[in-house]
C-alpha cells in the first residue's frame, strides 16, 4: 500500500515533535524526514506549512518538506553559540506569543532548579502571623538570594526578620529554617501596602518590582534593591550591605508587645506544597482519585489587584466542594489562603505551592497526574482559576496555552491586549472563559 500524503500547519511542538493541523482539520503528530534533519538541517515550527507523509502502519507523520516561510521569529540561542533559532514562521501576533510560553516555561524550570539546589525541597510548614516584640526588618518581593543575606548579615544582632508578599513561601525551604531570627509573615498582597507599613516601627526592604509609591506614614523606612527604585528612597547597591537597613532596624525598636497582624481566621499560615512534597504524595493523590475520595482539583492563583471584583476568588474557593483539593500560588493566593478547608483523604484540601513563578510546578504536578491515570492534561479532573494583573500573569498564561491546556477560566477583567480578535482566538482554539459568578462557573465545572 502506498503511502498517504497530506498538507498541513504546525501547531504545536508535543515533546519535540510537531503537531500538523491537517487540511481537513485533523491533528497528526509528526516525525522529522532524516533528509531535513541531516541534510538540510531544517525543522518545523510553529506556524510552518509542511508537507506529512503518512507510511502504511505508521502511527505518525513523517515531515518530507517545508514550505517557503514568509516571515520568521528568530532568536540567538545562548547554549549554541549564538547560533540563530526560529521560534515560529508565517504568524500573526497571536500565535508568535505560543513560542514565547516555551521560553517562558523554560526559565521558570531554571529558576526552579537553582531555588532548590540552593535553599533545598520546600516543604509543608506553618508559618506565624504575629510580630514579636523588639527591632524586626520586613522583606517584600520575591528575591529569595537577597532575603538570606539579610539573614546572614542580621544575625546576632537582636533583629528579627520577617517576610511579606511573595516571599511567605521563602519559609518552607530548609535552609531558612536554619534562622531563629526569621520569625513570621506581615501582611498580604503587595495592593495592601500601604496599609499594612502605615506607622509600622521596621524599616521595609523591598527586592523586587511590588513597590507602590510609598505613604508618607512610612517613606523614611524604605529601602530598595536590585531592579526595583523609587525616588528619593534609601537604595541597596550590588554589594548588598544591608548594615543600614539593620541599623534602621535597632533604632526603630519595634514593638513593645506582641502584635497579631491581619489574622483574619486564625494565627498561621500554611506554604511549601510545591511540586516536590505533592508528587512525594502522587500514590496516596492517585489511589483517592481512583477510589472517588477527591472529586476535582481546583488551580486558583495568579496576580492580586486593588480592581473591584476580586472577592469572587475568596467565594469561589469557599464554595468548592469538600471533597476537592484546591492548589494556589502568587498573590492572588492571600485573598483566602487564611481560610481552613479541612482534609480529604488525609490531604489538606488547600495547598500553597509558592511563589508565581511556582507554576512551573504546577504543571509538573499536572503533567505527572496525566502520566499517572494515562490520559491527557485536559482530560484530568482539574480546573484553572486564575486572577490577572501583570507582565508575569501574561508570560504564565503564555506558557500554559503553549502546553495546549484548555477551559481556563479568567478574570475579574480581561487583559488589555485582550482586543475582540484576540479574544475570539483565545476562545475558539483554547476555550478560554472570563469568570461570571463563583456559583455560575461552579455549576458548569461540577456538571
């Protein structure tokens, strides 16, 4: 039997190997022609219009040829000797932000690697939400590097330290819990600043780009680093002494007593489920699946925001059944992560997997429940919820669509990019849904 020989577009690179939307529109997973690779040392990417072979019995594409590309998206790669990498070919602004994921995803898993090698595994931990009295210093961001010098620096001293914003997850790595000295967590989302630093007797020493303009109830206290500045601010140069937000610290005092600091439903706090302590689960997760012990898990998280509309999260995750389990990260996570959900199936039913850039784990945790019950990501019991903001929402978003995962819900408000074209592209070929109400989208979820 001859073989068969189609047209078609790459849509997708699945583990290395393009996926080619068919002329009648059927998806074909595809191999490289060794004459492409070797002698014309060319591969398809994303947008690229090829011609597939099909062999009788063969339960993949062979790509015998690429077509003319009438504009590329091209990038020095920096572990081939700056050799030049086309990320995609004949596109529209739409699909070029695909290849964009994948570097995205790319620098999150780094990122990820580093953090580990170097602060070790995080794991489950509870963390305090009342100030001891005496000097303290809060470090806002997300520079994990930069927290631990201050530690360092800090140490015998007589100060305290304690974490804000995105740097709660900093508690659950090992080596911080080699400080005594670093006690707590202060506050919530970066939009409540000036709030929670309002008179606050500490100075405040922020690493990373959550800096609002601060109030005058505490401008004199703030220090900055690395890629974040305000005018007019104390800045930490590349030396990173942290002796004058330290000796801000001593002349402050702090407070005289114990002070308890936005506990809303109780003292403590709970991080350090990251992708490590889950899969260290993964049999027990599984088996619950299999047994009907956990009906549905729920990813909600991302970037928090001052906008109204952003209770819907809190209602949301209070209304999910209690025989889900719901994982968050980011931000957006302090708009219920103070709230208790019990167990199911020995598990806590919320888990904090970090920072943003802990979506990298995320996906890890999906991909390998995928592996586990032999099916695909989108066909899981799992749901993303996911709170919008800013430039790392948009290259997480990026990364997730780039991974062909589907049905995310998003909101309270649509990007700014987000134009009626780019909308209906979103929707037709990743069906992403703008959230409604908790109790709407709940309904279609569970149906």
């Amino acid at each position: 039997m001859a073989e068969a020989r189609y047209r078609g577009e790459v849509v997708k690179l699945d583990r290395g190997y393009p996926l080619v939307r068919l002329e009648d529109g059927e998806l074909l997973r595809c191999e490289h022609a060794t004459a492409l690779v070797k002698g014309e040392r060319r591969r398809a990417v994303i947008g690229d219009v090829v011609e597939v072979a099909v062999p009788p019995a063969h339960d993949k594409g062979v790509i015998e040829a690429i077509a003319p590309r009438t504009r590329e998206f091209v990038r020095k790669d920096p572990t081939e000797r700056a050799v030049p990498q086309v990320l995609a070919a004949n596109f529209e602004r739409v699909i070029v932000a695909q290849p964009v994921g994948e570097v995205n995803l790319r620098c999150m898993e780094l990122l990820d690697q580093a953090n580990t090698e170097t602060f070790g595994t995080p794991e489950p931990t509870q963390v305090a939400r009342t100030i001891e009295p005496g000097p303290f210093i809060v470090v806002s961001g997300h520079d994990l590097l930069d927290l631990k010098l201050v530690l360092d620096q800090a140490a015998g001293r007589g100060v305290n330290v304690y974490t804000h914003g995105e740097l709660l997850p900093a508690h659950a790595y090992p080596l911080f819990k080699q400080y005594p000295h670093l006690r707590g967590n202060l506050g919530t989302a970066w939009q409540n600043q000036r709030e929670e630093f309002a008179n606050l007797p500490a100075p405040i020493l922020f690493t990373t780009n959550c800096l609002m303009p601060p109030a005058a109830s505490y401008a004199d206290r703030v220090f900055t680093t690395g890629p974040v500045a305000f005018p007019g601010m104390a800045r930490i140069d590349a030396n990173k002494d942290f002796g004058p937000v330290i000796e801000s610290a001593l002349e402050l005092g702090g407070f005289a007593e114990p002070r308890a600091v936005a506990a809303e439903e109780g003292a403590w706090l709970t991080t350090g489920f990251g992708h490590g302590a889950i899969l260290g689960s993964a049999d027990a997760v599984v088996d619950a699946v299999k047994q009907g012990a956990i009906s549905h898990f729920f990813l909600v998280g991302g970037c928090d925001g001052a906008r109204p509309g952003r209770g819907y999260f809190r209602e949301f995750v209070r209304r999910t059944p209690v025989d889900s389990v719901v994982l968050t990260l980011a931000c957006g996570k302090f708009r219920f992560n103070d709230l208790d959900l019990g167990t199911v199936a020995g598990l806590p039913r919320l888990m904090d997997m970090g920072q943003c850039n802990d979506a990298y784990g995320a996906i890890r945790v999906a991909v390998a429940l995928a592996e586990a019950f032999e099916c695909g990501v989108n066909d899981l019991p799992l749901t993303l919820v996911l709170s919008w903001y800013e430039q790392k929402a948009v290259s997480i978003l990026l990364s997730l669509l780039n991974l062909g995962i589907k049905g995310i819900y998003l909101g309270p408000t649509l990007p700014a990019f987000v134009s009626p074209g780019v909308l209906d592209v979103l929707v037709r070929e990743f069906d992403v849904r703008p959230i409604s109400t908790p109790e709407e989208d709940l309904a279609v979820i569970l149906a």
